[in-house]
C-alpha cells in the first residue's frame, strides 16, 4: 500500500478543496472614479474662482453629467466585465474629464469659439460606444475573424481626406455642412487590429532572419520575402505623409508595426531596421515637402520670428507657456496660453496644463498616460493567445506614441506633428475613439485574469 509522499505514488486531488477566486476589485474602480470626478469638478470651480471670483454656474451641471456617464460606464464593467483592471476607467474618466476642464478654461478668453459643450457632447458618444464595446463583445479573439476586413476598411479611411481640401496645411479631415471627422483616428484601432492578426498567424516565418550582412558581424536581416512586409508599412506610411501632410499619423502607423513586430517576433533587429527606415522616410519628406518642410525649420528655429520682428509663432508661445508655469504652475484660470492661437485648444492643449499646473501637474498627467499604457501590457503580457498579446500591446503603444509624439512637438522635442492628446485636446474622433480603445483594454483584461480564476466560467 503506497504511502503519501512516497516515491512513485500519486495523491489525489481532493474533491473538497475550493476553487481559487481571484478578488473583482470593483469597489476600488468605484472609488476611484468617484475621486476623479471630484478632482475635475474642483478644478472647473478653481477655473471659475479664477476667473469671476465665484463658482461657475454650469459646476454642477458638469459635474452630475461626469458622474452619471462614469457610472454608466462603470455598470457596464461591473455586469460584463467583472475582472477587468480597475485603474483604466478611473484614469480615463479623470482625463477626459480634466480635457474638459482645460477647454472650458479657453473658452472663458475666446466667447466666439464655445468648444466645451461640443466636447462634451463627443465624449459622451465615446462613452456610449465604451458601454457598447463592454457589452456586446464578450471575447477578444473575435475580432480576429475581421484580420482583413480591419486593413481594407482603415486603407479607406486613410485615404477619404485626400478628396477633401486640406485644413490649416494637412488632408487629415472630411468637413461636410459644418461637420468634420477624422478618418484616420479610427483607422489607427482597425489597423491594430490587422497587424495583431497578421503577426499572431505569422510570428514564426518573421522571426526568420536571413544572412549576415557582413562576415564578422552578428547583425542579421530576414530574407526579402519575410521582409517585404514592413517595407510596405514603411512606403504605405510614407505616401500618407506625402499625400495627406500629416507627419504624425505616419509615424504612429509604422511605429505601432514595428512595435508589434518586435513584441511578435523577439528580434531587436526589427527596432533596428524600423527606426532607420523611419529617420530616411522623415528626413526625405522634411526636405522635399514643403508643409512639412515649414514645421522642420520652426523645430530648428523657433525664435527665427521673433529675430525678424514678426513676433513668436506657436512654438515659441507653448515654450514661453512651459517656462511661465515653473514648478507648480501660475493656478487654473490664470494663464496666458491663449497668445499661442488658434491651436490652443487642440495641438497645444498640454502648454495651458504646463502653464496652469506646472511641472508638477504636468508630471501627474504623463505619470497617468504611462499607467494607463502599463496597466494595458500588463494585461497583454498575461494573456495566452498570441492575438490578444498582440492587440493589447498593440492599442496601448497606440496612446504611448501619440503622447511621446504631441509631448515632444510641443515641448521642442521633435517637429510638431498636429495630432490631438489623447482625451485632453478638443477632437470628437480622437476622444471617441480613446475611449473605444479603453474599452478594449478592459476586455481584454477581464480575459487576462479570469483565465486564472477557477470560479469563473470559461
């Protein structure tokens, strides 16, 4: 008769023994999302203090219409979506909601131009569409069937502006009867979705490399059939920089290949090969076209006006904007980023928050976009099927390149580009379809933990 813990002996499970149940963590998402609507409601008061001495009279309006769409949404997560982190809708809703507050703030210096209320208008249309994606799709991997579907139908998003005229010097948005749209905020999640599919079904062929390039070096490049590829990306990304003078959306496209490319495949020579590609795409284009020509020599000299006696242009007013707020800023309401035009409101949202809330806000809002994106591979990386992996990485490096992208054009990083922060700037497709991609991150983590949990249905 065998003993338990003897050589060769099997122990069987025992029957009694209660399944591992993993902790929802919903109370804490309510909490949170409590905190962060009344975070944006102080700051809406601190603006209308600020500027009239007393409190706005919309506070309250504005404050209950956060809150029921966080709740809302917040519902949709606990019903459909009970395992799904509980930092990503707190940090959206507080960003959207302190978007809010800073285009309000700008509205106050320019009552010709109202954008608050149209703002808040798409965000709950982003919203409503956050509440659909929760509960209509109950698994990620479905979204992999739509691979192709997904790239022909962001191919002709991308390309619908080019019939268009252009808008301040880039073919980026489609105005009919007083209302625009921008195509290509939807098209960054369709291609996500195409690259998650195409790379998860061919991950092995990529991760092929071909011949040395040299004898005694170690550096290899894939064979031309594995490669062609990314060359593609890296032409596709190319043409729309020419066609649509649009150097952001370019960037964005072919970064997020390569990214998912080296997360597929393991193989640092793709980061290699990509930033190459990319820096001789840029480099040509810069010289040759002359929008994008215009905003490479604003990066390089953006004083040149000031010493021609024409005044500063927008990126020496957000500098000026960065270098007025200091540590902790001049206070909500009390800013002067207005000088800096027309764009205040969109491209240059992040110098009114550098200017009112310092370094120290500005700080807060980058640590928030960097938790938002970590909390995003997190849920990747715990995830077993490669498309979902893939999908998550893939959306959540969509929201870290659009914030290194903005950030650094409008900090004198990099040539400004003129794509809009995610959830601060005023911009109905890029907020709807920032909450959409939080949605899927949602989905995608409810999946990464339920997997581990033993109560939780298959």
């Amino acid at each position: 008769m065998s003993q338990p813990g003897m050589p060769g002996t099997t122990v069987a499970a025992d029957p009694s023994t209660p399944a591992v149940r993993l902790p929802r963590r919903r109370g804490i998402e309510f909490t949170l999302i409590v905190l962060a609507v009344l975070l944006c409601v102080c700051g809406y008061c601190a603006v209308g203090f600020a500027q009239n001495g007393t409190v706005p009279p919309g506070a309250a309006g504005y404050g209950a219409g956060l809150g029921v769409l966080a709740l809302l949404a917040h519902l949709a997560v606990r019903l459909r979506a009970p395992y799904a982190d509980p930092l990503l809708l707190p940090i959206a809703v507080l960003l959207n909601g302190l978007g809010l507050v800073l285009i309000y703030r700008l509205d106050l210096d320019t009552p010709g131009d109202q954008a608050a209320p149209i703002q808040l208008m798409w965000s709950t249309l982003g919203v409503a569409l956050f509440i659909a994606a929760v509960l209509c799709l109950r698994d990620h991997r479905v979204l992999q069937r739509y691979t192709y579907i997904s790239v022909v139908t962001a191919l002709a998003l991308l390309i619908l502006p080019i019939l268009f005229p252009a808008v301040n010097g880039a073919r980026i948005w489609i105005r009919i009867a007083g209302f625009s749209i921008q195509p290509g905020e939807f098209a960054k999640v369709l291609l996500a979705v195409f690259f998650a599919g195409y790379l998860a079904a061919n991950r092995n062929a990529l991760a092929y490399t071909g011949r040395h390039i040299w004898k005694f070096t170690r550096l290899q490049l894939p064979t031309g059939r594995v490669l062609g590829p990314i060359v593609a990306i890296w032409l596709l990304s190319v043409l729309v920089l020419v066609l649509e003078r649009d150097l952001g959306t370019s960037l964005l496209f072919f970064g997020l290949f390569v990214i998912l490319l080296y997360v597929a495949t393991g193989r640092t020579g793709w980061i290699a090969v990509g930033l190459l590609l990319a820096c001789v795409g840029a480099m040509a284009v810069g010289r040759l076209e002359p929008h994008v020509h215009s905003r490479v020599q604003d990066w390089l000299h953006p004083f040149a006006s000031i010493d021609a006696g024409q005044g500063p242009n927008q990126i020496a007013q957000s500098l000026f904007a960065f270098a007025a707020g200091g540590m902790l800023g001049t206070g909500l309401g009390l800013g002067h980023s207005t000088l800096i035009g027309f764009a205040a409101k969109s491209d240059f949202i992040l110098a009114t928050a550098g200017e009112e809330l310092g370094l120290a806000g500005l700080s807060a809002i980058f640590l928030l976009y960097a938790l938002l994106v970590e909390r995003g591979y997190r849920a990747g990386l715990a995830l077993r099927d490669p498309f979902g992996r893939l999908l998550a990485i893939g959306l959540a490096s969509i929201v870290a390149l659009q914030v290194f992208v903005i950030a650094g054009g409008v900090t004198g990083l990099i040539p400004l580009t003129g794509m809009a922060m995610p959830f601060l700037a005023q911009g109905g497709s890029s907020v709807v379809t920032n909450w959409i991609i939080v949605a899927l991150l949602i989905r995608i983590s409810d999946s990464a933990r339920s997997q581990y949990d033993g109560t939780a249905a298959p």
